[in-house]
C-alpha cells in the first residue's frame, strides 16, 4: 500500500467524522431554538420535545440512509 493511499484513506475518515459532527450538531441547534422557559408538554410515545424528536427521527434515517448507500 503507498502513501497516497493511506493518506487518502485518513483524510476520508476524518471528513466523514467532522460532517457528522456537524450534522448532528446542528440538529440538536435545531431542536434547541425556540425553546421556552418551561418545558414543552411531552408528545404522545416520546420523551421531549416535538422538535427534538423530529431532529431525532432525522438522525435515524440519515443513519439508515448512510447504511443504504454502503
């Protein structure tokens, strides 16, 4: 194996890190904006927010998305 390969290889895992960083990142910003003092009456069958479990859902078919494509 020569360097251009590993090189190559390194560098694509650690873009793909940070755009998942990010990614993840600015859903949970999404989730958070708009947010009151008090917390927002539970959605039937989840645990926060109407937001956050949309950003969660988001997440989990970006994952099935990525699972796809492989």
């Amino acid at each position: 194996m020569n360097l251009k390969k590993i090189v190559t290889m390194v560098s694509r895992v650690l873009l793909l890190k940070g755009v998942h960083w990010g990614i993840k990142k600015g859903t949970q910003a999404v989730a958070k904006r708009g947010k009151t003092a008090t917390p927002a009456a539970p959605v039937a069958g989840g645990h926060g927010s109407p937001a956050r479990d949309a950003a969660k859902r988001a997440r989990k078919a970006a994952a099935v998305t990525r699972r796809i494509g492989r």
